[in-house]
C-alpha cells in the first residue's frame, strides 16, 4: 500500500530515499523519506507532506506516518 500510494503522487517529489515500517500491537508506524526539488519554499514542501501523510493513514487503519524531507549528498562548497 505503501508503494502504490507513492506511485500516486510521484509527480510531488524527486527522490525516495527510503521506507522504514514497524508495526507495535494493533499499530502501523510508517517512516517515508523523500527527496525534493531544492528550489521549493518549505511551505510547498509541508502541504505536500501534510496531504501525502493524510491520504496515508486514511488507507491505513491505525496508523501513523512520518514524511522526512531528505536529500542526496551535498557538494556544495567542494570542489
């Protein structure tokens, strides 16, 4: 379910970083790192979280999931 809800918004991100899942009694945890364009405002960034992140637990009963803004290395400043 996972992977299929990142395919439907695939368009809103750069990069998957990669996936943790964890369940703990009658819960699912779900922690999601994406990559994406450095040229965005945070606050775009935060909407799309914030609607990936509700679209997520919906489908998923008892859930909570975590969307971590991430990045590939950083070269900026080396030569």
């Amino acid at each position: 379910m996972v992977v299929k809800e990142l395919a439907e918004h695939f368009h809103n991100y750069e990069q998957l970083h990669g996936i943790k899942l964890r369940r703990s009694g009658g819960s699912v945890y779900v922690g999601i790192f994406l990559e994406f364009r450095e040229e965005l405002q945070m606050c775009v960034v935060q909407d799309t979280i914030d609607r990936m992140k509700i679209s997520r637990e919906t489908k998923i009963p008892q859930s909570s999931v975590n969307i971590i803004p991430t990045s590939g290395r950083c070269n900026r400043g080396r030569s």
